[in-house]
C-alpha cells in the first residue's frame, strides 16, 4: 500500500553507519525523481530488540526497509519480520556476500562495521597528506606538536618525497630543513624529541645530486657553492654536528636507498615504539590486577 500523496519513507538499518545503504536508496531515488522521500536511519543495530522497535514503526506507517547487515542471524529474523508485518525490505549486503562466500569459497569474517574502520584510514591519510604539504620545508613551525614524525636534514635528502611517502601511510610529517650557519628553530627542541629523524648522506651521493639538479636546471656548477664539493661536506659536518648534539633523534643515512626502505625502517621504528608503550602501561596494570585476584 502507497502512502499517502505518494511520500515514501526509507528506514535504513545499518550495523555500521548506514552510509552504503543511504547511498544506493538515493541513487535508484534518481530515476523516479517526481516522489517525495525522505530517510530515518538507524545506526549500529546489533540486536534483535532494535530491530523489533524499528519494525513496529515500518509495519504502522507502511515503509520500506533498506539494510546493510552482516549477521547471517539477523538477516534472517529481519526477512522473518518483513514477511510477517507485511513490510517491504532490501537486503542490500547480504546476496553480495553470499556470491562473493561462493566465489571465494570462503565464509565472510562477519564483523560488523569495517566499512567505516576503512573509511576512517582513508580520512586519516587525507588529513596526513594535507598536514604534510602546508608543513613542507620548515613551514607552520609553530604547530610542530601535532607532527607525527618530524624529518630533519640539509638539502637534498629527500625529506619533501619521504614525507610524502609518510603522509600516505597516514601519518602527519614536517620536514626541517637544516640550514648552515643558521641556528635550528628553537620549537623543534620544545616538541617530544622521539618524534624527530635525522636524515644525513655521503658527501659523494650529495655532490652528484646536486650537481645533476644544476644540469637540468640549465645552471653552470660555477654558479655559487651549491654543488662545491668543499661547500658540502661543510654542510654534512655541520648537520652532524648537530645529530651529535641531539642522541635522542634516530639518524638514517639515505645514500643509495630507495624512499619505501627508509619509511619501512621509520614506520619499524614507529611501531616498535608503539608496542613497547603498550607492554609498559600492561606491566603498570599487573599489580592492580594481580591484587584484586589475591581479594
């Protein structure tokens, strides 16, 4: 039975955030674009007791049900209620499951809501990305804290492409450059030290790929000190100088490697850190625990 004046009302019932089911509902709505719609969805539905109150509500003002649920069980009993309050339902997810179980010859892990886990890692990588470019080469200094990682080197170590590089795995990077004869910007020494990376290279490697650049740049290597070997060895010497100055900072030495061999050792590095925090805070809670056993 049509609702009145033609105004149809979607439910839309998701174990997730009730996106994908939205989506397709508003995409088939297009082609029947002279009936009034609107949408109620329901969020993270994962007992039967939710959905028996969304179903009193569709059996009472005659509207359809869209849902995008992973649980073979409650599928079942939404088919079971849809027939039996005479309510039309889409089962959007659940036939794509079971073609893809077929196909794979595999059961789905059944886990509810790991479209928006994805989603969340996509957000995540969009927003390291746009951090990374308004922080390249020393911009935005005052808001260092909020990095991830911070990358600290003369020129030409590749710290713009290993940020970048970063910044797709999600993860927030500044790069700093270090500039001789020019003091570092005091914030770098106010942020968390185990934050900063110090990237050095051979004077050799450094002195072709600057020289090389002035080459495509159509530049002779007599103009300035830019590719004079004196000049960067100088600068090597210098920066580590300052490495030696600061035992904290990791330093990684990028001659000859590829950009996903030094983001590997950092992200290594990264989660080792990582793992070790959270076997500290485990080893702090064991004697709360182990006295409220001994009670």
């Amino acid at each position: 039975m049509m609702q009145t004046n033609d105004k149809l009302k979607v439910i839309v019932i998701s174990d997730g955030t009730g996106e994908t089911a939205s989506a397709i509902t508003r995409a088939a709505m297009t082609q029947f674009q002279d009936k009034d719609i609107f949408f109620t969805r329901y969020k993270n539905i994962r007992s039967r007791e939710q959905i028996d109150a969304i179903f009193q509500e569709a059996a009472l003002h005659h509207d359809i049900v869209v849902y995008t649920i992973v649980s073979v069980e409650l599928r079942a009993y939404i088919a079971e209620l849809s027939k039996r309050d005479h309510v039309r339902s889409v089962d959007v997810l659940g036939p794509l499951l079971t073609t893809f179980s077929n196909f794979f010859e595999a059961e789905p892990d059944y886990k509810p809501g790991l479209l928006h886990a994805v989603n969340d890692q996509y957000f995540k990588r969009v927003a390291a990305i746009e951090f990374t470019l308004n922080h390249d080469d020393g911009r935005n200094i005052n808001s260092l804290e909020e990095a991830d990682v911070i990358l600290v080197g003369i020129s030409r170590t590749s710290k713009t492409p290993l940020s970048m590089y970063l910044s797709l795995e999600g993860i927030k990077t500044v790069n700093v450059p270090i500039v001789m004869g020019v003091p570092l910007h005091e914030k770098l020494f106010q942020v968390d030290q185990r934050k900063i990376f110090g990237l050095t290279i051979d004077s050799d490697a450094l002195f072709q790929i600057r020289k090389n650049r002035l080459t495509r740049l159509g530049l002779s290597n007599d103009e300035g000190d830019y590719a004079d070997m004196n000049k960067v060895v100088e600068e090597i010497e210098w920066a580590n100088k300052i490495f030696a100055e600061n035992k904290r900072w990791p330093i990684f030495n990028v001659t000859g490697k590829a950009l996903e061999e030094t983001a590997a050792e950092i992200i290594k590095l990264l989660n080792m850190r990582k793992m070790n925090r959270f076997k500290q805070s485990k080893r702090f809670d064991e004697p709360a625990e182990e006295k409220k056993a001994e009670e």
